[in-house]
C-alpha cells in the first residue's frame, strides 16, 4: 500500500478509477509516471487482476523499461505481460496472428536501412540512379501509398508475387513501379517495415471478428501513455482491443503535442469525451519539478494557444531564480554568454551533466559547440551529431579539401556526391591508373577524362568545378569561394531538389561560420580546414555527468535538468519560418513550452542580434514576449517586439485544394501526382511524369484536378 501514500489527491483519483473510459489530463513534471506505474500495482496487487490482463503501451522502449522497473521494485520479481511499445504489442499480435495474411511467424522487420537496401535493389532491377529518384522521394511514396489500408492491404493479399512484380514493370508511372517492385520484394521475403506492422495489425483486427474476440477477451484493461503523440491508426488500434470491456485509460498532455509530423494530432486527446461521452477526466497538475519562476513563464506563454485543454501548473518547489533572458549581439557573443554563465554554474558546485542546452534545429549548435571547445567545457551532443560530423557538412569540407590537398579520401567523397555516374567499375578503372602512374585518384581522373568509360558520365563537370574554384583561391573571399564550389559542384541544387531541408540549413550554417572565418586576416582556406578537422576529432570526456548535454527539444522531450539554457530564440528559427499556419505556430509554442518545462532551478534564453540565413534582419522570438518580459531577469536590454508579418492566407493547410494520391495539372509541368500535404509550410510535394524529382508548390500554385487515366496515360 506504500505506493498509494505516496499520490496526490488527483494522482489517487487516476490510479483507483479503474472501470470504463478515463481520460488524465497531465502536465509536464506533474508525476505521470507514478501514477500509471502505481495503477498497474494497484489492479494487479489490490484488485487481483492477472498482469497478462492488462495492456500498458506506452512511446518509447525506455519508458517501458522504467516502467516494469519500477513496478518490480513495488511488486517484486513477476511476470508483467504487456508493458511495452505499439510497436512492441503489434508485433506480439501479429507473430500469433499473420498467418491470416499468409506471412510465417518468423516474419522479417525492416528498419529504415533495411528498406533503403530494398529500395537500391529496386533502382538496380529498373536501372535507376539516386539522380533520376532520391530514395527518400520513393519511401515517401511508399509510405502514402501503405498509409491507404483498404486500398493497400487487399492488393498486396490479392496479387501473388509474379502478379506484382508484372503489375510493377507494365506500370508506365515510375513512382508506382517502384512500390509494386518493392513490395514485390517484400512480399517475397516475408517482410514489414514499420508502418506494415501497425497497419497489419488494425487490418487483421478489422477484418478478423474472431482474432478481435480473442484479443479483447485477452486485454481487459488498456492504458496508453503520452496520448499526446498517438497516431489515429494507434488510437484505432487502442479503441478495437479496449471494446469488449470498456477499459480504456489514456493519458497525456495536450499542451507537448510536438509531433504532428509523425502523425500525431491533439485533438484526439481534446475529442476523448466525443468518442466516450461517459468518460471521467483527471486533471494532473501539481508540478513536482520547477520552481514558481519557470511555471509561471510557461503557463504564460502556453495560454496564447487556443488548441488545448485550459489548465495551469501549479508548483510544489519553493521559490528560485527568476528565468533570465540575454540579447546577444551576434551569435558568437551568444554563445560567449552562455558558455560564461554555464562555468559560472560549475564553478559554484554545478555538476556539468546538470545543464543542458537546448535548440530548435541542429545548425543553431555550430556556434556553441566551437565555444564550448575554445574554452575547454566538457559537453557532449545527444540524438544528433556535432555539427562538424553531419553528413552534408563533411561533404562540402571534402569539397575544400579537393582545393588544398585533393587527397583521396576527399576525392572518393566527392566525386560521385551528388550522382555523376561514377560507380564502382569507372571507380576501380580510376584507382588502377592511379596505380600504374604512382599519382592520386584525382589527378588520374584529369589525365583520363577522354577514355570512353568516362566520356558519358559528370567526371568533366566534377573535374571543371574543382579547378575552376581553386583557380579563385586566394582571390574571393571564403565565402564566396564556398557557394562557387556548391554552385558548379551542383551539391547544394541535389539536397534542395530532395527537399533536405535541415541539411540546407546546416549548409547555410557552413557558409555563416566560413565568412565569419574570413573576416579574420590570418585566416586560410587550409587553415580553417584543419580548425574543423580539430573540433570534429576532438575527444569528448565518456561521463555523462561530466559533460554539458547539447540536444534538440524534440530529444529533450520526458527529460529533466537542474539549468536549461534555450538558445536560437529567433524568429524563423524558434518558431521555425515554415510554420507557415495557424496550427504550425501553436506546435512551435507547445515546442518552447516543453524546452521551458525541462528546467528545475534555472532556466537561461538566448536570441541573437544579426542575419537569419535568408539574409534578413534576426529579430527576438514571439515566444519571448508572450511568456511575459516581466518575469524576467534581462543582463542587456530587449528591444520592443516588432510587429509580426500576417500569415498569407494561400499558406493555410484550410487552403488546400487537394490531398495526397490526387492528380493534378501544371501549366509547365504537366501532370503530377500529390505524394505529401505539407501542412507546416503550407505547400504540396507532387512528382510531375515529366521531372525525375519531386517538387515543393505552395497551395496557391497553379494547379487543376484532373482524372487519374490521364495520370498512367
């Protein structure tokens, strides 16, 4: 019973309302955690249901750890049946189960690089190139095309798998041949990916009234934790297996909705009480783990949504630090203040593993990162890597290097990077020649561009790139050296042409930190080469707790640290400038109200003065104001908010005039298939018959209905 001393009054109310639809409204640090641990207890150990009656899913593979942990410490050492993921659940269902659909128990789980190789055995059967379709263009397909079960599911049960693979070579659109070749592949191989995993499930447990029986005779009671960023199919899937008993608990907060753009949607958490009239709600909120100052900004700030069940944390803790907020004059005075203030921390007795920092998007670490490592704090990079060591960031420092040292490591890097036809035969022929003349693999190229293994492919353009940029060395300025190369190298035009977004900005973050390189008149292209080299290879301390953690707020989201400082409060970096909606900007808020609510004892906000990447003029984020200025603490003054540019009307997801799977007519390029509504930025991704890459068009392009005939004509 010493579980159940330790609730609060409305923590007891969730734990002991056992019978029918509940819903628990609870807020950040208000002890969810303990009250769902403490109702599974209570049903196992007060109310004698068996363990294996009970089916607790929750987000993440960790939670579910914590949780079984904790209820063996209270309970002891027995079998917890279903505490776990959806995924986790769905695969357990579907391993008894998917003998329906003619799949063995021992049915293969794809990952995201297991479907990427499916997807490179696709290109090489239909002899494509990541030039003529990007592998995320075709997942993005694939996954609309699954996302339509009753379409989907009857058609991959229906067809054998000579069917599909004929179906998939008849198929004059290129989009649809790949996803009937790939899961002709799939099929083949008895394999799901992650998205067949839960729509197999809701399917069978639809299609199935024997196999559904058996479940809700099995599951007498569901819970589901973080509500918040369930899917509909997840809610579908939830709602078919509580339906014999009626026993459905959910709970979440409406107000850490982030997630939108893995399928989450807030109201159906808001809605509940629609779908089960009869449903009691619990609200949770006394908060256990910020002081009075951090609640206050944030319940301030969080009002400003309209979206969201009304409610206020209320604080436990005693009275701290009034939340501080610094202007800075540019990001490097930023990140110069932060560092200051973080050692300022450490040096009264502050364990470094007790901050962390916070950021809307990946590039705004650049700047901190080279700060922290100019003055020696030991800090580590969580879900994500230093900025340095991204993918698109050594691509272009390889294209640099091709200036200075052309070395082979850079060369075999760059010179199919982006597609250039130069695979691993015209590869081998290049290292060969490079042998027998005893010179590098560039400099073999250059004596080799008229062989005709190369006279088809990009290896001129790629050789005319690199000298053309080097012969400017030393001439231009290091910036304008940099988008030269990016330019004629055709690298940045690849990631915008696949919509790679974050990697864009990251590029841009590139050129940012090597013009501000070149303002120093000591600086070379070399020397700035070896000074990243020496970040990227820098050793980082292996304890956790001694080191500052640097980490994105979606990661930071079920943390909790003693000191967060949130940086990059910029308009068109938090909120980001594709929260082009209504919605999207009620997201972004719900964002910095979950980077607030990750502090303790301090909390730190951080805006620079300067240039967004698109040139304009940097100014402090909305968020900052509706929080409420007052409550702050400000080392250099705030200037007045300005005023907010409306939203354009034709960027409203309200606008949109079609949705995924529609065909539709462009006056230039012709007939194109809607393959994603991107509600964020206000803006449709369609694959045009005569573009060999998806293009991004706002809702108000020039765009006509048309019949689908036309689109397989």
């Amino acid at each position: 019973m010493n579980y159940l001393d330790r609730l609060n009054s409305a923590q007891l109310d969730a734990v002991t309302t056992t019978e029918g639809p509940v819903r628990v409204i609870a807020g950040a640090g208000t002890g969810k955690t303990r009250a769902l641990t403490a109702r599974f207890c209570y049903l196992a150990d007060m109310l004698g249901i068996a363990p294996s009656a009970v089916l607790c899913v929750t987000f993440t593979n960790k939670a579910a750890a914590e949780m079984k942990l904790r209820i063996r410490r209270m309970l002891g050492d027995f079998d917890l049946g279903y505490i776990c993921t959806f995924h986790s659940f769905c695969v357990r269902l579907l391993k008894e189960d998917i003998h329906v659909m003619n799949f063995p128990a021992n049915f293969v789980i794809l990952d995201e690089d297991d479907r990427d190789e499916l997807l490179l055995k696709v290109y090489a059967d239909m002899q494509l190139t990541l030039k003529d379709m990007p592998l995320r263009t075709a997942a993005e397909y694939i996954a609309r095309r699954k996302n339509d079960v009753d379409r989907y599911i009857p058609y991959f049960l229906e067809f054998d798998n000579e069917d599909m693979l004929r179906r998939g070579i008849r198929n004059a659109d290129r989009l649809e041949e790949i996803f009937m070749r790939f899961i002709y592949e799939q099929k083949k191989n008895y394999a799901c990916d992650f998205d067949d995993i839960i729509n197999f499930t809701a399917y069978i447990l639809e299609k199935h009234p024997a196999i559904l029986s058996k479940w809700q005779t099995r599951m007498q009671y569901v819970m589901v934790d973080e509500f918040q960023d369930v899917s509909p199919r997840q809610y579908h899937i939830a709602r078919m297996i509580s339906g014999a008993h009626g026993n459905l608990f959910i709970v979440g907060d409406p107000d850490q909705t982030i997630y939108s753009w893995r399928g989450a949607d807030v109201r159906l958490l808001l809605d509940f009480d629609s779908l089960y009239p009869s449903a009691q709600t619990i609200v949770l909120d006394e908060n256990y783990r910020s002081t009075p100052q951090i609640l206050g900004i944030a319940n301030t700030l969080i009002a400003h949504n309209s979206c969201r069940y009304p409610k206020n944390l209320v604080p436990v803790s005693p009275d701290g630090l009034r939340p501080m907020m610094y202007h800075a004059r540019s990001e490097r005075d930023e990140a110069a203040w932060v560092v200051r203030a973080i050692r300022k921390l450490t040096e009264s007795g502050v364990a470094p593993g007790d901050i962390a920092i916070l950021y809307r998007a990946h590039f705004v670490s650049r700047s901190l990162e080279e700060e922290l490592m100019r003055k020696e704090v030991p800090h580590r990079i969580y879900s994500g890597t230093p900025f340095y060591g991204r993918q698109e960031i050594k691509d272009v420092i390889c294209y640099l290097r091709m200036l200075v040292s052309a070395d082979d490591i850079a060369f075999r890097r760059t010179v199919n990077n982006p597609t250039r036809g130069i695979g691993r035969k015209r590869m081998a022929f290049i290292a060969d020649a490079a042998a027998e003349s005893g010179c590098s693999l560039y400099e073999a190229l250059c004596a080799n561009l008229d062989d005709p293994l190369l006279a088809r492919t990009g290896a001129r353009a790629y050789v005319e790139a690199i000298e053309t940029a080097r012969a400017m060395v030393g001439t231009v300025s290091l910036g304008d050296l940099m988008q030269k190369l990016l330019d004629m190298s055709g690298y940045e035009e690849s990631l915008r042409t696949q919509a790679q977004w974050e990697r864009l900005d990251n590029l841009a973050e590139l050129k940012r930190a090597i013009e501000e390189a070149g303002h120093d008149d000591d600086e070379t292209l070399d020397r700035f080469i070896a000074r990243t080299a020496l970040v990227t290879n820098s050793d980082r301390d292996s304890d956790e707790g001694a080191a500052v953690r640097l980490m994105t707020v979606h990661t930071a989201k079920g943390m909790e640290f003693p000191y967060v400082f949130v940086c990059g409060l910029d308009e068109g970096i938090f909120p980001s400038r594709r929260s082009a909606s209504p919605e999207a900007i009620e997201e972004e808020r719900r964002l910095a109200y979950v980077a607030f609510t990750r502090a303790c004892k301090g909390l730190f906000l951080t805006d620079a003065e300067g240039f967004n990447h698109d040139r304009s003029g940097k100014t402090p984020s909305r968020f900052i104001y509706e929080a409420g200025t007052e409550a702050m603490d400000f080392p250099r003054p705030l200037p007045p908010q300005q005023p907010l540019a409306p939203l354009p009307a034709d960027a409203s997801p309200r606008d949109a005039r079609f949705r995924s799977g529609d065909t539709v007519a462009h006056p230039v390029f012709g007939y194109g298939l809607v393959i994603e509504v991107d509600e964020a930025i206000g803006a449709y991704v369609i694959q045009f018959q005569k573009l060999p890459t998806a293009r991004t068009l706002r809702f108000a392009a020039p765009l006509t209905s048309i019949d689908s005939e036309k689109w397989q004509d």
